[in-house]
C-alpha cells in the first residue's frame, strides 16, 4: 500500500532562500500525527509544500502513490488557519460547507437535493446544525473551525490536513477537536496537523514530528518528548515534567521566572 | 410628470443609451461583486485605461474602435497576471505600471493629433450621443456572454474569491478561473467605456457591489442586488444625463453614490432599530442585549421558565 503522504529529497524555498533542503519523509495511511517546531522552522512551508500548494526547487511529493497534480479531486481535505480566513465575505455556513463539493461534476449554481442532505447530515454530526444558515462571522470559534472542517469533510477525503486546529480557540474547544479528529481518524482518515501547543500534543495524538527547517525527530510523543529533542526541536531548554501518568512540557525559562516571582508568567 | 420619462424615448439615440446603459450597469452590477470581494477595484480602473491606450492606437491605424481596445485591454490582462506570476511584484504595482503605460500612450498620441480629442470625449467621460447601433450589439454579445459564464462558473468563481488557496487544494483551477476571469472583466470594460467613460468605470463597479453588500450577507443575493442596483443606476444615470444635459458617466456615478448613501442609512437604521428591539421583557424579567444584527442563536439563549442566559456558547 502506498504512503498517504511521501516526500523524497524535497528541497523548497523561496526565491534564493531554502527553508528546508533534501527532506525525505513518509506519512502512512491511518496516521495522526502533529508537525510541531518554532515559529519560522517551516513547518507551514512543510504543509504547503503536502498540499501542493508550495512550488518545489527539486524532489518529489506523492500523495496515495500519486503526483499531487494527478490526485482525483476530493482526495484530501484541507483546514486553513482561521486567522486567513474573510470572516466579512457573504456565506452562510451551509455555503462554506458545500464549497468542499465544488470539484464534483455538475454545472449548475445550485446543490442537489444529495448534496444537500449530506451538509445537513455532517452538519448534525459535528453539532453545527442549528448553526447551518447563519453567516460566518456571527459563529462562535468553536463552531468556525467546525463548519471548516466539514467542509474539509463533506467529499470524504483520505487525507485530512489541518494548520493549526488549536489556535484562538479556547482550552475546552481544542479538546473537542482534537477528540473528534481522533474519532475520524479512527474511522481510517490519515490525519495531519501544525500545532504550537505541545501539551495537546501529548495528551491526544499518537505521533509527532519534530520539525526545524528539516526533520528533528518523529515517533509517539512518549518516545520524541524528551528534553534533548524538545531543546533541539526549539531551540531554548524544555523540560518535561511526568504528573499522573501523563507528561506536561513547560518553558525552562518559565519555570524559573515562576519561582522567583511565585507568580504564572 | 410621465412625460419627463416618456419625451426622450421618441429620440432614437436615446432609446439606444438607455439600452446600453440598462445592460452596461447589470453588467458592471455583476462583476463588481467578484472585484469587490476579490479586493480588485484597482484592476477595472487600471484595465480601462489601458483599453483606452488601445483604443487610441487603433484608431491611429485605422483599426475598429473595439479592436484595439480589446487587444490593449486583453495585452494589459495577461501581462498583469505574467508580471505578479511569482509573487515578487505586488498586483498594484504591475497594474499601475502597465496600464498607466498604455493609457499614457493614448495620451501622447492625442496631444500629438488634436483632431483627436473631440473623438475620444466619449470613451474618457461617457456620452449619451456617443451610442450607436454596432455599440448595442457588442455590449448585448458581451452581456449575454459574461453572465452565461459566471453562471455556469459560480461554484469555481465563488470558492476561489472566497479562498483562493483552498480553493486550490480541492482541485479547483485556480490559475484557469483567475485567466478566465480577467477575460471577461476586459470584455465588460471594453464594452462599458462608451456609456460611462474610462474615468468613471471603476466607480461603476464598485458602487453597486457595495451598495448590495450593506443589504445582504448572502452571496447570491448580493449578485442579483448588485446586478439590479447597477442596471437602475444606468437607467437613471441616463435620464438624468439627459435631463441636465451632462456626461452620462458622470450622471450615472453620481446617482449611483446617492444609493450607496442610502443604503448606509438604511443600514444604520436597521442596526439601531435591531439593537433597541433587543430591549424586552419575559415575565417579571427586563433586559438588554447591546449587539447589533449579526448574532447567532448563540448569543440569547431562552430557557423554559423564562429564564434566559446571554452570551457565547
């Protein structure tokens, strides 16, 4: 079977600036893992890059076995960050959702009744339903990032790829949808997502790849989050600390502000 | 009173700007709402400049009034898009150096031939004697042919204008919509440039996608408003043309931003009315909610018993 996600010895940048050079790198199928790495390491330019979106100076980047250029349309579904998006453009919810059908054959404006019935279906699934003719910007955050990921949804991809699901939503919705991305995930959807927040990492995906202008290290968190990679992954020193059973990553520099002061930074 | 409509229709050149300006304003009225959304105002103004560059030239040559401008106007497009290709040159820029350059060599080539300026009144500022009968038919092939392609076009035009990468991701031709629609922004500038004028076409698709965003958050229904709104403006823009005796793209714009004036009010007086009616009483309970009109269900939550909680799930 081939990989969801293959890349070998991709080098990209932009203009004469490499942001990473000769990456291999192979995403089975089923897999949910998380790209993380610091600000600037490149990890968009990475999802771009999957996406087909990012021009490449040499290698190549297959998708199911197959050049991105050739992939049926529907193949992958795609969460942007909400922060790009035109939260003033005159959508509805119902609209947003069924653009994710648009490659489908027919010429007409207008949905058919299927079409239809499966937003609504998916819509109550994923508890937007209420929600569904209401324009786009008066939706709580919640409920943006999971209108986009309907539509991300709604033509039934393989891959699912999402650029940071967790940022500007509040700590209960990450948890919501990091819960119902394992939910798809374990319906066979392989899974792919940037995210800054470490600990959400460790709490709910089974792999992780470390990511600085190159691959640092991946496996399953417990494996890949050490101190020693962590500090090479970003650079300043991290320190794991084990509670319960579970792990929480913290700012060396944190801690140590939090003791003199005795206050959070 | 029906008099004042009905004296002008007895002149057939009348009869021929109020066909023209009918379909000119739909069709600015239409592709306004992709320009608008698509943050491209700059474009339709830089374009009919260049088609004016082109007109000039052809007329030089001998050439069909269309001829050259459609081949400046379609030469500026490509170009436009050649140059901003990789991203290192901002769209503002290429639009701003290349149809300025082109306008600029109508100019050089009118202030050479002075002959020439009383031919060239018409495209620069609109004219309600300037439309003739071959001007009638390439704005009706041009109309019909533009609202046909947006048409069969809207699912790829909608998402891209909305969100041009993910548009792409999902196997959208991207490259192909953004070709396609530059073709017939050209067509439509070209078509429009005797009835509103070079300096006034930009104003002539903004306006009414505007106008038409403050009355709706739906899309398609932006469309048929601003479709609408810009197809009144050209009908009234042109009896007032009449009327006064002034430039018909002038009148045209003029009563245009009227109804955008008006739509701000009507917007501000929907926001103020909905805000105050959101001051009630359930039982022996009396509350306000200080938002205005864009709340989901969300945001006032009524719970059996009267009770009620308000804010962000």
């Amino acid at each position: 079977m081939y990989p969801a996600v293959s890349l070998s010895d991709v080098t990209v940048g932009y203009e004469r600036k490499t942001v990473f050079t000769n990456l291999s790198l192979e995403i089975p199928v089923g897999l949910f893992a998380g790209i993380v790495g610091p600000t600037g390491s490149g990890k968009t330019t990475l999802l771009k890059t999957i996406l087909g979106t990012q021009s490449v100076f040499s290698g190549e980047v297959r998708l199911m076995g197959h050049p991105i250029d050739r992939l049926p349309p529907g193949s992958i579904g795609y969460v942007p960050q909400l922060e790009s998006v035109d939260w003033s453009f005159p959508v509805t919810v119902e609209q947003v959702i069924l653009m994710g059908l648009y490659t489908n054959k027919g010429i007409w404006p207008w949905p058919t009744r299927q079409e239809r019935d499966k937003v609504h279906d998916l819509a109550d699934r994923l508890g937007i339903h209420d929600c569904l003719h209401h324009h786009i910007v008066s939706i709580s955050g919640g409920q943006r990032q999971r209108a986009f990921l309907a539509r991300a949804l709604v033509n039934s991809p393989k891959l699912l790829v999402l650029d940071e699901p967790t940022a500007g939503v509040d700590i209960k919705t990450q948890h919501d949808v990091l819960h119902l991305l394992g939910e798809l995930n374990s319906e066979g959807i392989t899974i792919l997502i940037t995210t800054h927040d470490l600990n959400a990492v460790a709490a709910h995906l089974p792999w992780v790849i470390c990511f600085n202008q190159g691959l640092v290290a991946q496996g399953k968190p417990r494996e890949i989050f050490t101190s020693d990679i962590l500090t090479q992954t970003y650079g300043g020193e991290i320190v794991i600390i084990e509670y319960q059973g579970h792990f929480l990553v913290a700012n060396k520099m944190q801690l140590h502000l939090e003791e003199h002061t005795g206050h959070s930074a | 009173m029906i008099d004042l409509f009905l004296e002008p229709l007895a002149y057939e050149f009348f009869r021929h700007s109020l066909l023209a300006s009918l379909m000119v304003g739909a069709l600015c009225g239409l592709i306004g709402v992709y320009i608008v959304l698509r943050g491209m105002s700059y474009i339709g103004h830089g374009l009919s400049h260049a088609a004016f560059g082109g007109a000039v030239v052809g007329f030089t040559l001998n050439l069909n009034f269309y001829v050259g401008a459609g081949a400046m106007g379609l030469l500026a497009a490509l170009l436009i898009n050649q140059i901003t290709k990789d991203g290192k040159i901002k769209s503002d820029a290429a639009i701003g150096i290349v149809t300025t350059a082109f306008f600029a060599l109508g100019v050089a080539i009118i202030s050479r031939v002075r002959s020439y300026t009383q031919s060239f009144e018409a495209a620069l500022f609109g004219n309600i004697l300037g439309v003739t009968g071959e001007d009638l038919t390439v704005i009706a092939l041009v109309t019909i042919f533009t609202m046909t392609t947006i048409f069969f076009m809207y699912k790829p035009l909608l998402f891209s204008t909305f969100d041009n990468e993910a548009a792409r991701v999902f196997g959208i031709k991207t490259g192909l919509v953004q070709l396609i629609f530059s073709f017939i922004l050209t067509l439509a500038i070209i078509a429009s440039m005797n009835v509103v004028g070079v300096t006034m076409i930009a104003a002539a698709l903004v306006i009414p996608a505007s106008t038409a965003r403050m009355l709706t958050d739906s899309f398609s229904r932006m469309l048929i408003y601003s479709t609408l709104i810009g197809a009144v403006m050209g009908v009234v823009g042109m009896y007032l043309s009449y009327t006064f005796n002034a430039a018909s793209g002038a009148t045209i714009v003029l009563f245009g931003a009227l109804l955008f004036c008006l739509a701000l009010l009507i917007k501000f007086l929907r926001e103020k009315f909905m805000l105050h009616s959101h001051v009630h009483s359930h039982g022996a309970l009396t509350h306000s909610h200080p938002h205005g009109p864009r709340h989901g269900k969300e945001d006032h939550i009524h719970e059996k018993g009267g009770a009620e909680t308000s804010g962000q799930k």
